[in-house]
C-alpha cells in the first residue's frame, strides 16, 4: 500500500514510519525538513507544513490511507491539529481516499470518563487547556468528514519498546489504564490500517 504520513519525524511518527517500511509500505512523509526524517527504501519525504493545504494535498494525492502522527504541543499548537485535519479531509476527499488514522489524546475527554477522579476531571482540563480544545476541534472536524477513520487516544505517553501487552477501550481509558508507550500506539495504528479495524471509533490505549 501507499501510505501518507503527517508528523513521521515525530516521537510516535517514527515509530510508525519504522514499522510501515518494515511492511514494505511505499510511505510518503510530510515534514518541514527532509532531513529530519532518515532516508529509506520505500520512502519519499516532501518538505511542507501541516497547516499549509497544498503540502498536504501534495502528500495525500495518490495514497491508498493516510496516518497522522501529529499531535498536542502545548500552548504552542495555536490549532494545528484542527488546522491539519481540514486540510487532510479536504486532500482527501478530493483525492478519493477513505481511510485515516490519527493520533489524538484520551486526556482531552476526561470531564467525560465515569470513572477519573474529581481531582483529576479539574486539574488537567485547566493545565491543558489549549492543547486539549484543539485535540477535540480535530476530533470534531474528522467526525464529521464522512471518512472511514479511527481516532487513536492514547494514555498518558512514555517511553519505551512496543509489548504489544496494552488494552484498549472505546472512549476512555480502560480501568486503572494510566499510561502507554509509543511504540505500543505506533503498533496499534499499523495493526488497525492492515486490519481495516476500529472504522468510526476512538479506542483508548493503556496497560
């Protein structure tokens, strides 16, 4: 398959970029510079911007599904993710691809969880304040897109190899699911893009 990859210099996206080139995917990757993503067999990097929509197009134009990687950067990310994914929707619906897979964050849906604590539903919606409401924005904007995608809400992220040991859970986390390696989210995405799994849900990943 031809796969196009936003964010595969990032920490989960070169954990995805590994595993897709490993599959023998052609992988074509959208970064602000080609030399921060190695060079590969199999691999094609055009330099550009997330938020710029004919970079985007550029990448998505000819791919069987695409994989966002990107994720919250803080008080810093002045929505991209939402930015990102209107354009991503608008590069493929003009490009006649249905399948995408993107990162977001359990984190931005805990007021919602029946079972977080008080104490936690109160601190972190306000120190994430900013990087949460753009995570649900992107949410909202491919919910809505009419594609065939699967939104990944990872735990909280650590380092470390992939165990393939995590559980999953629609929505939330599941019970006492506190965190997730990288590597484990990378796995799970490929695993969901090669099963044609998880279509129209937003699984939650943690051990």
């Amino acid at each position: 398959m031809r796969i196009a990859l936003l964010g595969g210099s990032g920490r989960i996206g070169s954990e995805v970029l590994d595993m897709l080139l490993a599959d023998d995917h052609d992988v074509q990757v959208l970064a602000r510079s080609e030399s921060s993503v190695r060079s590969a067999t199999g691999l094609t990097v055009t330099e550009g911007d997330a938020l710029d929509q004919e970079s985007v197009a550029a990448v998505v134009k000819g791919a069987d599904a695409v994989m966002s990687a990107l994720g919250p950067r803080g008080a810093k990310s002045k929505g991209l993710l939402a930015g990102a994914a209107a354009n991503t929707v608008a590069a493929m619906n003009d490009a006649g691809v249905r399948r995408l897979i993107a990162v977001s964050a359990a984190g931005a849906f805990i007021g919602a969880d029946p079972d977080s604590g008080a104490l936690t539903k109160v601190i972190l919606p306000v120190v994430f304040a900013k990087p949460f409401a753009d995570v649900r924005r992107m949410e909202d904007v491919i919910r809505a897109s009419g594609l065939e995608w699967t939104l990944v809400r990872p735990a909280r992220l650590v380092g470390g190899p992939a165990t393939g040991q995590y559980r999953t859970r629609s929505d939330f986390p599941p019970q006492g699911g506190m965190k997730i390696t990288r590597a484990d989210v990378a796995q799970f995405m490929v695993d969901a893009l090669s099963q044609h799994s998880w279509i129209g849900a937003s699984p939650v990943l943690a051990y």
